[in-house]
C-alpha cells in the first residue's frame, strides 16, 4: 500500500516548483549567480568538443580504427549514463552541486592522461595507443555518466519555469558558439596532415578548458533538492515511473530519435575522411559549421519556444532532419558530387536541426516530470535515451563493416554502405517525427501557428497570403 502511495505522489501532474509563478520578465539573469552556469557550459564545451567529438574520431581514424570501434568510441559517454540509475539515489544526500562538481573534477584528470597518449607512440603500437585511449574514454564518460544524474534536476530546480525555454536557448547558444570556436581551433592545429604531437596540443587544450570550466562550476548557486532529508524504505517504482502516460510517449520519441541520431556525427566524418577524401581541417571545418547553425537555429525558435509550446518545435525540426538526411544520401549515394558548399549547408542545417531539437526536448522533459521524484524520473530519462543513442553507432558501426566496400548501382544512384546507412537513418527519423506528433502537450500551439509565424518574419512571408485559411 504504501508502494501505491508513493508511486501516485510521483506521477500526480498538478505538481509545480515553487518558483512556477514567478514573472516571465525575471529571464535566467534573475536568478543571482546562474551567470556562471553560461561560463560554465562555454568553457565545458571548449573542452569536451574535442574528447567527444570529431577530432577524437580523427584521432581514431589516423589509427587506422575501424567501424566499429568509431561505433565504440561515439557510443560509449551515452551508454554509460545507465550509472544515472544507482546515483540518482544519493544525490539528496550528496546536494546538487557537490555531485556534480566531483564527477567533472574526475573527468578533467582523464583529459590530461589522454593528452599523453600520441606521445606515446614511439613505443606503443597503433592498436595499443587505441586501446589505451578507450581505456581512458570509459573513465571519463563512467565519471561523467554518474554526476550529470544530478545536473538537469539541479537546473529544473535553479531556473523558474516560465523562463526554462529562454534559459535553454542562452545555454545552447554558449554550447553552440564555443563548439564552432574550438572545431576551428583544433582544424587550424591539425592542418591536412596531424602529426601526433598536434593532437597532443588539442586534447591538453581540451584538459585546460576542462580545469577552467570547474571554478564556474562550483559558482553556479546550489538549489534545495524537495526529496532531501527524506528516507522512503520502498524500492523506487520504475514500473509506475514509467507507465506515466504523457512521460511515456516522451521516452518513445526519445528512443527512437537516439537510434536515428547516435553516430551520426561520427561516421558523416568516416564518410567525408574515407570516401570522400577530404583533409582533417576541412572536416573540422565543416563540422565548425553546424555549430554556426546551431546558433542560427536558437535565434530564429528561442523566442517562440514559450509562445507555441515544444511539441510543434520538435514536430517541425523533426521534418527537416528528413530533408537534410535525402541531402546525404544522395550525397553518399554519388547523385551529386562532394562539393564544399554543399557540405557546408548539410552541416549547418545539421547543427540547426540537433541545437533547436535538444532545446525543445529538455523544455518539454522538464514541464512532464512532476516535482516529487524529479532525480528518478530524470535519471529514468537520460538512462534510456541515453542507451539507445549508445547503442546505435555500435550497431551502425557493425552494419558498415559487414557491408564492406561493395556496390551496387541502381541508375545513377550508388548503394553503397554509406548511402545505405543515410537511407536507414532517414527511416528512422520519419518514425521518430510520427512519434512526435501523440506527444502529451496541453498548451502547445498547432504547427501551422509556427509556421505562420516564422514565414511573418523571414523573407518568405509574401508565402503567408496562399497559406490556406480555415
């Protein structure tokens, strides 16, 4: 009975912060020292854009690591947010800040080992310097993995809740501009052809970022978690947690946009390094360039975020990462020739696309999850979204080995294992939009509400008068 009871209290969706009410004209700078979280995610993406991102794949590929391994290596911070599940227990004890703080400090001292590692070439073997550094990758995402358990009900209960949607475009904007910044940092190091000590430079440039986002860090103000000083003696109800009906049609959508999205960064560059045969800093390059738009993208839904709600967002990101994968196989599928242009706008609706879907996604996971059980259902969350983005660029990876280098030509179109990959990628994307649209939203606005208004303020707004009426 008491099973019962507690389960309910979880799931009861009246359930609001105490901060609900407070006016949407505060924004995040009214909440004093929640400065420091912007300097934070600025300097923290400094530092894992390059550990986690295309430079590490490029680090990989110069080591002659297969598909798989790529898989491995991109799946691996995901699929270790499993560890979200035991720590969510203890972050009441523990308090927000000083959960978090421990795990980054730990994952800042990985970073500098890793530093090390194409200095150690003269006496490790390739496929040694490749196992050495997934040694020091699992301790990395394994720290990161326990203490983010902490991070998104910290947040939830720091920023009030009229002014989440702005908070997260700010946040996502600072993610977005330092990531561009250090994409063409690590380029302009690299060069066209990296010797081992250039990516020495960039990942001890990613250690020292990492220890300067750690003093921003620790001033970020601390929030009362609700569940502290409480003791329940009943096992946490992952049944009940997960039966909640608006919570579950989230957690489907999540799934199945994981499986499109998990290794996608990742093999685009195997593709651009392999078959493409484009230099690393142009990859870098490129890849710089999805952060721009990822920029572009905050700007242009931020505002609306909080007018129209998060479902018709996700609904229409969701129909435009269909266009941009079509872009890619044919791309892959030699329809059209690698051109750098083309690259550029693929990789800037890209960046657009992840920056406006994450942003949406975060807003709406945090107006589902009642107060009461927050660290649980978060961690709940992160955990299964998180296992299927890991586990897709291993079964990815998997998929592009046995396909090897055969080809098939259907026409002018190619199948090959990259166009092959693209065209699934896209499948699943198109299940993840249908998903979408049976989305729990009370408040959000109808698509074309949107719609009208992004054409009102672009130049296709002479588009609006044959918009049908009714």
């Amino acid at each position: 009975m008491m099973r019962v009871r507690w389960c309910v209290t979880y799931a009861r969706p009246g359930l609001v912060t105490p901060n609900a009410n407070l006016p949407a004209s505060l924004a995040s700078f009214g909440v004093p020292g929640l400065g420091n979280a912007y300097r934070f995610a600025i300097f923290n993406a400094l530092s894992y854009q390059i550990v986690l991102g295309s430079p590490m794949v490029l680090y990989a590929k110069s080591l002659d690591a297969s598909a798989t391994v790529l898989g491995i290596i991109a799946g691996m911070m995901p699929l270790l947010v499993i560890f979200q599940i035991p720590a969510a227990r203890h972050i009441a004890r523990v308090g927000y800040k000083r959960f978090v703080y421990a795990g980054w400090g730990t994952r800042v001292m990985f970073i500098f080992l890793m530093a090390s590692v194409p200095l150690a070439s003269r006496f490790l073997t390739p496929p040694n310097r490749i196992a050495v550094m997934m040694f020091l990758l699992f301790g990395f995402n394994l720290s990161r993995g326990i203490s983010s358990a902490a991070w998104l009900p910290w947040i939830t209960a720091l920023v009030p809740a009229p002014v989440r949607g702005r908070y997260l475009a700010r946040d996502s904007a600072c993610v977005n501009a330092a990531s561009a910044i250090t994409l063409v940092l690590a380029g302009a190091v690299l060069g066209d052809n990296p010797s081992d000590w250039r990516f020495a430079a960039i990942f001890a440039f990613s250690a020292l970022t990492g220890a300067v986002s750690l003093s921003f860090l620790k001033r970020i103000p601390d929030a009362p978690d609700p569940e502290a000083g409480t003791e329940n003696p009943e096992p946490v109800p992952w049944r009940e947690i997960a039966a909640y009906r608006p919570f579950r049609k989230l957690l489907r959508m999540n799934v199945a946009w994981s499986l499109a999205y998990g290794g996608l960064g990742a093999f685009t560059v195997a593709y651009l390094k392999t078959s493409a045969g484009l230099a690393e800093d142009l990859i870098l390059y490129a890849t710089a360039v999805s952060y721009v738009g990822g920029i572009g993208g905050l700007v242009l839904f931020g505002s609306r975020l909080d007018h129209h709600g998060s479902k018709p967002v996700l609904l229409v990101c969701l129909l435009g990462w269909i266009g941009v994968l079509a872009g890619w196989v044919l791309l892959a599928g030699n329809v059209v020739p690698v051109h750098l242009a083309l690259l550029l706008g693929l990789h800037g609706l890209m960046g657009l696309g992840y920056a406006v879907f994450s942003m949406a996604n975060t807003r709406l996971a945090m107006a589902v999850v009642p107060v009461m059980g927050r660290n649980h259902f978060f961690a709940f969350y992160s955990v299964l979204a998180n296992l299927s983005l890991g586990v897709a660029p291993v079964l990815w990876g998997l998929l592009i080995d046995a396909l090897g280098d055969g080809v098939l030509r259907v026409g002018r179109f190619e199948i090959n294992r990259f166009s092959l990959f693209f065209f699934l990628v896209l499948g699943v994307f198109g299940v993840t939009a249908a998903l979408c649209r049976r989305l729990h939203e009370p408040r959000a606005a109808p698509v074309e509400d949107l719609l009208r208004d992004l054409l009102s303020q672009t130049p296709l707004r002479s588009w609006i008068r044959f918009w049908p009426r009714g």
